[in-house]
C-alpha cells in the first residue's frame, strides 16, 4: 500500500477555519469518491519547525499502488471536480508517495540501541 501525503497552504484572503471548512467538508466529499481510495485524513497544522514554512494542513490518502492513485485522481468526473474545488481554497501545495512500511515499536529501537 502507498500513502500519498499532501503539504497544503491555504489561498490568500481565507481565514483558517474558512480554508478546515472547505477542506474537510466539500473537498473532503469529492476525494471519498475517488475510485480505488483505501483512506483518508486530513489533519490540520499546530505547529511549524521553521514557523515560516507556511504549511496550514497535510493531507493523507492510501491506495494500493501510484498507478491506481494517479488514475483515480484523473478519473471523471472526479478530476473536474477537484479542478474547481482547490482553486476556492489551496493556494499551493506539494505532494509525495510513501511507501508504507511497519511501524518499529519503541521496545524494538532500545534492543538496536543496546546492541551497539
């Protein structure tokens, strides 16, 4: 399973609740449609390390491949809606694929740590 992760700044001349709004509501409702979606997540940022990077929110997605994230992001009517909405409230963003791996639990770290 890959997760795509997305950095989004919110448009200039929309408060933050104005931007969470649109972007857990409306665009929210246009991505759990996408074909081939396994998840979704939208968490908005507390905090940034530098503070003026500027990023308002990361959104998450999973399917099982890029191939199938790809496609059903270019999938009509999907991908015209989603042409409209981010417009009305992404002033720009950046997305990368993780390939997702499992966790290691904190247990398993201090055993590597001890073996040094």
């Amino acid at each position: 399973m890959i997760r795509r992760v997305s950095f989004i700044r919110r448009k200039d001349g929309i408060t933050r609740d104005e931007f969470e709004a649109i972007w857990t509501g409306e665009h929210a409702a246009i991505v759990r449609q996408v074909p081939g979606i396994r998840g979704i997540r939208f968490s908005m940022i507390d905090h940034l390390a530098p503070a003026d990077i500027g990023w308002d929110g990361v959104g998450e997605t999973w399917f099982d491949t890029i191939a199938d994230a790809d496609r059903a992001f270019a999938t009509e009517p999907f991908a015209s809606r989603l042409a409209v909405n981010r417009p009305q409230f992404i002033g720009h963003a950046h997305s990368c694929y993780i390939v997702e791996r499992d966790p290691v639990p904190p247990s398993a770290l201090a055993n590597l740590e001890e073996k040094k």
